[in-house]
C-alpha cells in the first residue's frame, strides 16, 4: 500500500497524473504533448495579460494557463462561470458581486481569493504601470480613467475586494456585458506580486499558478514548456500534460507543420500558398478549423459631413457597386471570409442572421448607376476623382481594397485610386476633428462580445464621421438595458438598419479565422461544430484546453 502512495505522489510530482479520465483512442499519458511554434522575430516581455498584452511570450498559446478568468464562453457564446461561480447585479444597475468558488488555490498552497484580482486591476489602472491594454476599460469601470491619468488614486477604482471570496466591481453607468467582459479577468497572485514584482513568471524560482498549468522549462527565444499544474484546483483540469512552445520564424511554420515538427499553425501565418495548398489537400483541409475569432469586418468608411458623400444617392451608389460575392470568391477566398452586408458577422450577438438587411448593401449596378445619376452624376460624369486611404495594409488586405476599388470605379464609371499610408498618419487623419480622412478602407473586430461595443463606434462620438441620432439613442439605451434580453436585442437590430440603409459605410466581408490542427489532435470543444455549423477554437472558451488530447498515431 506504502508504495502505491508513493508511486502515486511521484506521477503528481512529475506532472503526469490528470483529473480527467483520457478517451479509449487517446495515446499514452506520456504522449500527451501539443507543440505550439513561437514567433522569434516580436518582442517579449511577460507571460501575464495584466502586465502587457501585446508583448507577451509565445502570443496567447501558452501565457494564459497559469492563472484563470471568472467567466468563460462556450461555443454559442453564452457566459459561463470559472473562478466565480455566480454573479449578480445590484437595482442601481452599476454594481456588481462576484462571488469565487471555494477550494481554489494557487501552486505553491496559496488560496486564490478576490484581493488578487483587487490587486491585479490596481496594478493595471497604475499610470506607473502604463498598461498596454488599460484604453480597454475605459468608461466602463468606475474611476477607471482618471486612475489611469493619475487624477485619483488606483484604491478609488470600481474593483474591491470584499471578502476572501466576494469581488465588487462597479461600473461607470448600468452595463450588462460585464460578465462577458470579465472573460479578459486573468489574474496576479497579490503574494508574489508584492513579494517580487510584476514579472515573477519569468522566474522558474519565483513562477506561481492557479490554472491548469506551470512554467518548467523557460528559454527564452527557443523553448518554453508548460506542464499541468499537479495543484490545479479549477474547474477544467487539462488531458494534455505538456505544452512545449518552439520558436521559430512564422515563415516557417507551415513547412515545420507539414514536416510534424509543431501540431497547430494559426491563420495568420498562414499565406496564400499555404492556404492553396491546404484546400488541395483532404486531410489538411479537414484539419483546418475554420472560427469566428473577433468577428471582424472589412469596410469602407466616409467623410458624410462633406461633398461628395454628404449626399445619400453617392454612398447608396457605393454600397450597390461592390461585388463582394466575386471578392470573396476570387481576392479573400472562401476559406478566409464571407460577403457583408451589414457589420455584425452572422453569428455575433444580435446580428442579421436571416438575411433581412442584404437588400440595402448588395451588388446590383445599374441600381447603383441610377442613384448616381440621381446625385447629379450621370454615367460618373463631372464626379470627382477620388482617393481611397488604406491603412498600412499588407498584400493580400491591399488586394482586397484595391479589388473593392476596381469594382466601384467599373459599374459607376469614376475615377478611384487606392493609396496604402502609414497607420500613424491613417489614424490621426480618421481621428481628427474635423476628419481629414474623406474615403478610406479599414477594419474591425469586437472588443468584447456584445452588439453595444461593434455598433458602438459608430455612435456619433466615436471613430466614423457619420450620425443618426435615432441610432445614436438605440444603441445607447440598448447598451443600459439589464433586465429585458428581447427588447435590447431588438433595439440593437433596428439601429444597424439604419447604419446600413443610411450607409454610414459599406461593408464589404466578414473574416474567417482559424487554425489548423494535426489530425491527431482531437477534443469536442474544437472538432464539433456549434450550432451554427462552425467548429475551431471559439473565442475566449477556456474548455478547449481542457478538452483537447492526442490520440494514437
């Protein structure tokens, strides 16, 4: 019996004992091993979101498992709980309670409680701090920003711990997706911060977690590998029992893929060969897993305040000549996008889903032709040569445009030049007031997932020189709606009618995400498909890494 306790304690010790029962077709315990690659040629800094979002080691495939969110998505992006196990909010709308579940804790025996979380949003509202991603919160949480500017100290912000296991957050006015929003909640532990600094994860001696894994190997620059966190006490303990993350440059991981050296390519590092081959190919095609990702939609946007798009006939002329079937098809490909009619991806919450807004942004040019012609511009005669600003666009987005150019100037017979700028000088332009962008291309993926963040900048004070003050006033009380789901959801849809129908832009795609897998990576949460059909690695859901195993090959 004495050696069985210590056969046991010595497979907890290695890392090679997990919560989970492995499926009949899994390899061996030992095999259970998912090799990502790790791009060499970025800057890295942390493996904590809190400490710097864009520089973090081996982007988000391997920093996000020492530590986990209160809430998770699933696969039809409904909020779910994780570290907490409840939520409620108050009758003034803006103040919420979190409660953790019991039972949590950290690797070395520290229980994990709500002064972490207290103490990691502290840390990332410091102005000393200078937070990489402190913009998102803005206007959301109470004092947020004036903590951030240093007009008050990080104390005053809506993030208090009130017990052990109670978190209050308090918002800036009544918002409802916050439960969504704390999908970005990955937390410090307050001991090691305090003891050691922000960067205690980049120290085998001093590297601690409360999720599903540990850091055991750290090279920076070539080798990282994460095992599973024998002392994980979370809801989704992992079949994996090791990470190992390869770095290398992204133009070489499909060839490394192809030669079994990685087991996942994302589809950024993906080129348009790359994807030629895949779709040639019936096992890699079947392994590439197509996925919403930000919902992000391509589109073109106008200076509606001045000549000549002030007039509706031009910017309806504009959204009837694009041939978003044919650039689909022929420029994106159909693995990487689909035609847009509107900005919410179907899909998105709230978004058109049976096709009712197609009628108002769809090619059909002799239509567009004719409200030209109704604009003062028969034929595109006397119409203004234009240029169309993109925003330091790599090739295949600059084909895109240029495709999206071509089309318009074609069916209405004017005159457009597509010119690639710097981003610094695209955004000061988009963002001055008045704008000095009169026609540009450009995109955008959600923030977080709820119709008030994707129609939200298009609200008057945002980014687009475009109003409606009846969307303006949907979208704004929709955005503090908490207690009925079908009225705000309606009062979102009948704002993006009038973003369509007004032409605020014309949306031209909908991209596709996704990644491609070894066949012999396996797991429900990114083999079967959602209820819509679409399988992949769903946005922020934490039960994939859960989930995911290696079967025998």
């Amino acid at each position: 019996m004495r050696k069985l306790f210590v056969l046991i304690l010595s497979l907890i010790i290695s890392g090679l004992v997990t919560a989970q029962e492995l499926p009949a077709d899994a390899a061996p315990l030992d095999q259970q091993v998912l090799r990502m690659p790790c791009n060499n040629n970025t800057n890295q800094t942390t493996f904590d979101f809190a400490v710097a979002v864009y520089q973090r080691f081996c982007g988000n495939a391997l920093d996000l498992l020492f530590s986990e969110t209160l809430t998770t998505f699933d696969k039809e992006f409904n909020v779910l709980p994780v570290t907490a196990e409840s939520w409620s909010v108050a009758d003034d709308g803006v103040t919420w309670t979190f409660k953790l579940r019991d039972g949590l804790m950290w690797s070395d025996g520290t229980p994990l409680t709500a002064y972490d979380y207290e103490a990691t949003y502290r840390l990332t509202a410091s102005p000393e701090h200078a937070w990489d991603f402190a913009w998102f919160y803005n206007g959301i949480i109470k004092n947020w920003d004036k903590a951030v500017a240093g007009e008050v100290p990080v104390e005053d912000i809506g993030f208090k711990a009130i017990d052990d296991h109670t978190l209050e957050i308090t918002t800036e006015a009544p918002f409802p997706p916050l439960p969504g929003v704390m999908t970005y909640s990955w937390t410090l532990q307050k001991k090691a911060l305090e003891e050691h600094g922000a960067f205690y994860n980049n120290d085998l001696a001093t590297t601690v977690s409360s999720g599903p894994f540990i850091l055991k190997e750290f090279d920076p620059g070539n080798r990282i590998v994460i095992e599973a966190n024998p002392a994980y006490t979370g809801i989704f303990p992992p079949r994996l029992q090791r990470i190992e993350g390869i770095y290398m440059s992204p133009d070489t991981y499909f060839a490394a893929f192809q030669n079994g050296e990685i087991d996942r390519v994302p589809y950024e590092q993906l080129s348009p060969a790359d994807f030629a081959i895949i779709q040639s190919d019936e096992t890699l095609s079947e392994n590439y897993l197509r996925h919403f990702g930000d919902f992000r939609t391509d589109y073109l946007l106008f200076d509606t305040f001045s000549p000549p798009f002030n007039d509706l006939n031009v910017r309806k002329a504009f959204a009837y000549a694009v041939d978003r079937d044919a650039i689909v098809k022929n420029v994106y490909g159909e693995i990487k996008a689909m035609p847009a009619h509107s900005m919410l991806m179907p899909g998105f919450p709230d978004a058109d889903v049976d096709g009712t807004l197609t009628e108002y942004q769809t090619f059909d040019c002799p239509k567009a032709k004719q409200y030209l012609a109704d604009a003062g511009f028969p034929d595109g005669k006397g119409f203004p040569a234009l240029e169309m600003w993109m925003r330091n666009e790599a090739a295949a987005m600059s084909a895109v445009y240029q495709a999206t150019a071509a089309s318009i100037s074609q069916c209405l017979g004017i005159s457009i030049e597509a010119s690639n700028k710097d981003f610094k000088v695209y955004m000061d332009a988009l963002n001055a007031k008045p704008t000095q962008l009169a026609f540009g291309s450009i995109s955008y993926g959600m923030d977080f997932v709820d119709a008030s963040n994707m129609l939200g900048i298009w609200v008057s004070t945002g980014r687009h020189s475009w109003k409606s003050e009846e969307f303006d006033k949907l979208v704004q009380e929709a955005g503090a709606i908490v207690d009925d789901p079908v009225k705000r959801s309606q009062m979102f849809k009948d704002a993006e009618r009038i973003l369509v129908d007004d032409v605020g832009g014309v949306f031209i795609a909908h991209r596709w995400q996704g990644d491609l897998f070894q066949s012999y990576v396996q797991g429900d949460s990114i083999r079967i498909p959602d209820s819509k059909g679409i399988s992949g690695w769903h946005f922020n859901n934490l039960n994939v890494i859960s989930d995911m195993y290696i079967v025998k090959h």
